[in-house]
C-alpha cells in the first residue's frame, strides 16, 4: 500500500501556529485533529495531551459546544458563536468568545476562542493607536494653520513699534512680541517629533533608565525615593535612544509633578521596572518577546476627569502644565511600535510602556 501524500493536520494548519488567538481544529464529535501553540500556552498543556482529546470537555459546559458543532455540521449556520468558560488545569475557569465555522473539509471545524479579556484589552490598543494617528494629524495641522499667521503679527508688531515714540504704547507692542514667540515656541515643541529624524541604533534600556534617573534625582534631590528593578537579560534592541530617553523622562517628570505633597513629606517613591513579557499581543501583532517597562508612582492617581484622555495634546492636571509630556511620550514609543498603557488608583499610578525585541 501506497503511503498517504494527504498532508498531515501539523503541516496544513502550521500557519495557525502565527495567531495570537487560541485556535483548535476539531472532528464533528469535538475530537482535537490540531491545537495552536496560543491554545497549548493557555491551556498549560502540551499539544500531544490536547491533540485526539475531546475539545468539549476542556469546558465548563461541554454541551455548548457539542450542539455548535452539530449546527455547524449540519449548515445550519455559517458560523456560530457564543460566550463560555475554559478550564485550565490549576487555574481558574477563563471567560472566551466561541466561535465555530467548518473548514473546506466536510466532519472538519475550526474552533476560534477569544478571551474576553484579551478581546477588551485589544479593543482598547486599536483605539489607543486610532487616537494616537489622529492626535498626530491634528498637532501637525493646528501648527502649520497657526504659525503661518503668527510670523505676520509679530512682524506687525515689530514694525508697528518703530513707527510709535511713546514708551507706553510699545510696551503693547512687547507684549505682542512676547505671546507670539511663546506661541512659537509652543507650535515647535509639537512639531517636534515630526521634523527630528529618527536615529537607529543599539538600545540598552537600563541605560535610558539611569539616563532619566539621574536627571530626575537632579531636579528632584529630596524627598524622593528612586527604586531601579531592573531585569539585567533584557537584550539590546533596534531603536532611538534619545527619543525612548524623552519618552521615559516625560512619564517621570509627570509623576514626579505630581508627587509634589509626598516630596515635601519626604516618602514619595518612583519605580523603574524593566521585565521581559512572553507571547504578547498589542497592536493586532503577536510578539514572542517584548520589553515590557513600569514607571510607578505613589502619588495621587490620574484625576478621573482626564483618565480617558491623558494622551491627547494640550491636556493636563496640573496648573500650569503643558499637556504635551505624555503625548510626545506615546508618539516616541509608537515610533517603536510599541504601546503605552496606563492604570492608576490613589496612591499608585503604573505607566506600562511595551517595546517587541528581537
């Protein structure tokens, strides 16, 4: 007898193994032909124990799935969903979006889980990085729209004041002057990260880290506490040195403005944590290895008026504050193509910056 030249179920389905989503291919009766490594991963099981096991039974309902399959079987739906509960041995039951639809292969159904949390995680990215592209777009516009305009009041200005002798009325002329350049000033520090090219080269991040730690310390010599837990087998990666320095800086300084109070007590308290996260997903791409950077604070917390919208240009929580740190930061860090996240409560305020490595 001949063998089989039929490709076997490893072979045709290799390229599930890419997916960031958990993915089985299942008989009619919910038997496993093929499990994905996102599924092995979740599940802590290694995918010759799944493989020829019963898909149903890996949930707290096996009878959800067992009736999608025979639907699906029988044509009644094209694909069918529902929500339910996977089991994982020694961990608790973990919340997915099902979703069944059969393959070119008649008895043959490919199984698609989403975590639920992964799912409001990954909505959150893609309105991050919606929200990041159109921050981008208006900074660039609003600038070019005002700074044409501002070079002709401020020469008006400057001719308007050597036509006039009274000492009084240049003072108006001054003042002029001196808005208009601050308003200069403002349009070219949102420029900025759009007209500086972006520099390559070897990137230790611990190095960026004691960067923005010494500057830190300099301006704030007292009363702050500045905690280093670094992960030392962090590789180097491709980047922009002084742009990730800027980055980390104005995150920094952020919290260290706002861990004004506690500074005068003398307890405030700063931490840069640096760890490597494994299998991650951010930016509708799964990565095998990220950096993955915390810059912690024991202040206040983000106000909740301005939670939401932290990122957007011009918006700040402090008097006098520019509200452009944490948006040059995120374009920066975009400019990685990597993420920014941010989870704060009273007392504790976690910016999360994620960087693939190689």
């Amino acid at each position: 007898m001949k063998p089989s030249t039929a490709a076997k179920p490893a072979q045709r389905f290799q390229s599930l193994d890419l997916l960031a989503t958990l993915v089985a291919v299942v008989t009619r009766e919910g038997a496993v032909l093929f499990a994905n490594a996102a599924l092995e991963d979740a599940l802590g099981i290694s995918r010759k124990s799944i493989e020829g096991s019963s898909l149903p039974q890996h949930f707290t309902e096996p009878q959800l799935l067992q009736n999608a399959l025979a639907g699906a079987s029988s044509n009644e739906f094209a694909a069918l969903r529902y929500d339910a509960a996977l089991m994982r041995p020694g961990s608790e039951h973990w919340p997915v979006h099902v979703v069944v639809a059969q393959t070119e292969r008649a008895g043959e159904f490919v199984v698609e889980l989403l975590p639920l949390e992964a799912q409001a995680r990954q909505d959150r990215e893609e309105r991050l990085i919606d929200q990041a592209q159109a921050n981008k777009e208006l900074i660039r516009n609003l600038a070019h729209e005002i700074k044409n305009p501002l070079g002709g009041i401020r020469g008006a200005a400057q001719l308007l004041e050597m036509e006039i002798e009274s000492p009084g009325l240049k003072e108006y002329t001054q003042v002029i002057i001196h808005e208009a350049d601050r308003l200069q000033t403002l349009v070219d520090r949102l420029l900025a990260p759009h007209r500086r090219p972006h520099v390559v080269g070897d990137v230790n991040i611990h190095e960026v880290c004691e960067r923005v730690r010494s500057l830190i310390l300099a301006e704030f010599p007292r009363g702050l506490r500045v905690v280093r837990e670094y992960d030392i087998s962090i590789p180097e990666f491709r980047g922009d040195r002084e742009q990730l320095i800027q980055a980390v800086l104005n995150i920094a300084h952020n919290a260290c403005e706002a861990l004004t109070d506690r500074i005068g007590a003398g307890d405030a308290q700063l931490v840069f944590r640096t760890r490597v996260a494994r299998q991650v997903t951010f930016g509708k791409q799964r990565y095998r290895l990220a950096l993955e950077l915390h810059v912690i604070d024991n202040g206040p917390g983000v106000p909740d008026s301005i939670r939401d919208r932290i990122f957007f240009p011009l918006v700040s929580g402090r008097e006098g504050g520019s509200g452009l740190g944490l948006t040059l930061a995120q374009t920066f860090v975009q400019q990685h193509h990597g993420l920014i996240e941010c989870d704060s409560v009273p007392g504790r305020t976690d910016f999360k910056i994620l960087i693939p490595l190689p």
